[in-house]
C-alpha cells in the first residue's frame, strides 16, 4: 500500500479559501476520480499549513491516477483557481509505503 501527502504553506489572510478550496478538490477527486482524499490542518507547528492524503493499492495505481487527474481539465482550474491562496514553492509531497 502507498500512503501519499501533500503539504501545502497558505498564504496570510488565505487561510479559510484555501480550506474551502482544499476540501472542494478532496470532493472533486471523489466523485470524478473515485479518489478518497482526507484535508488535514496541523495540530501543532506551522498552523499555516494544508495537507491531503490519500492511498494507493501500489505505485502504479497512483502513477495511473495521477496521469488521469492531471490530464483533466476541471483538476486543473480548480487548482489554478486557488494558487492566490498558497506560497510559491511551498508544496511538499511525501510518498510512504505501509507496513
């Protein structure tokens, strides 16, 4: 099994945008790409922060969905659509395998 993490810093001011966006694309990637992704905010640190994780059967299945997400169109205006509200080269993903 593949655990996938995506962390992303939000933008001072941003912070309920980006949560509204964060769960509006964990919705879309359920419903048109049958993905079930958890929006996660942090308990301690960096409250700024928005991450989404999902799992993976294997490496192959996440490479086929991700090939599939990121040649949809509406992924991609959703994400464009909310850039204003995250730093520039913030996101940070983190591929784990279970046990």
């Amino acid at each position: 099994m593949i655990a996938f993490v995506r962390v992303a810093s939000v933008k001072p001011g941003k912070q309920v945008a980006a949560m509204a966006f964060a769960k509006e694309i964990a919705g879309f990637l359920k419903s048109s790409h049958h993905l079930d992704v958890e929006v996660l905010r942090p308990v301690g640190g960096n409250p700024q922060r928005i991450a989404w994780s999902t799992r993976y059967a294997d490496m192959a299945a996440m490479e086929a969905l991700s090939a599939k997400m990121t040649s949809d169109p509406k992924y991609w205006e959703l994400v464009n659509g909310a850039a204003d509200c995250f730093i520039a080269g913030s996101m940070h993903d983190g591929i784990w395998q279970t046990l």
